[in-house]
C-alpha cells in the first residue's frame, strides 16, 4: 500500500530564483542638480495643467447653459401642443 499512495504525491518543484542587481545609489548632490534641472519642465507642465482645468470649466459651464436651454425648449414645445 505504501508503494500505491506514493504514486499519487506531488513532488514539490523549486522555482528558481532570479537574482536583481542592485540599484546604484546617486549621491545626494547628482539629485539636488536633477532636481534644479527638471524645475522649469515642472513648472511649464503645472501652467498647462492650469489651462486645461480652466478650459475644463469654461466647457462645463456651457454644457450646465445648453442643458437649460433644452429644457426650456422642451417646456416651450410641450406647453404649445
């Protein structure tokens, strides 16, 4: 019996591991210079944002008008049938 219930074990399979370099670590000033240097670009991309969120609004704000102008054609439509 021992040979039969042998049979039906699952061998356990290793997954093999996978090793990572390490990172390299950049000194502090490298990063303060990237930091100074990606500023402008940063602040180019907040302005644009800006924008959009003004645009985005200025669109809400005439869809919110020409949903009422619907309704009130419909009321009109509606009240003179």
């Amino acid at each position: 019996m021992a040979f039969g219930i042998s049979l039906f074990k699952k061998e356990k399979k290793e997954t093999p591991k996978i090793e990572v370099p390490p990172t390299p670590e950049i000194p502090l000033e490298k990063k303060e210079e990237k930091r100074e240097e990606k500023k402008p670009e940063v602040e180019v991309l907040l302005a644009k944002i800006d924008a959009l969120r003004f645009q985005y609004e200025a669109l809400n704000e005439k869809i919110s008008n020409i949903e009422k102008m619907v309704k009130e054609i419909y009321e009109i439509a509606k009240a003179s049938k």
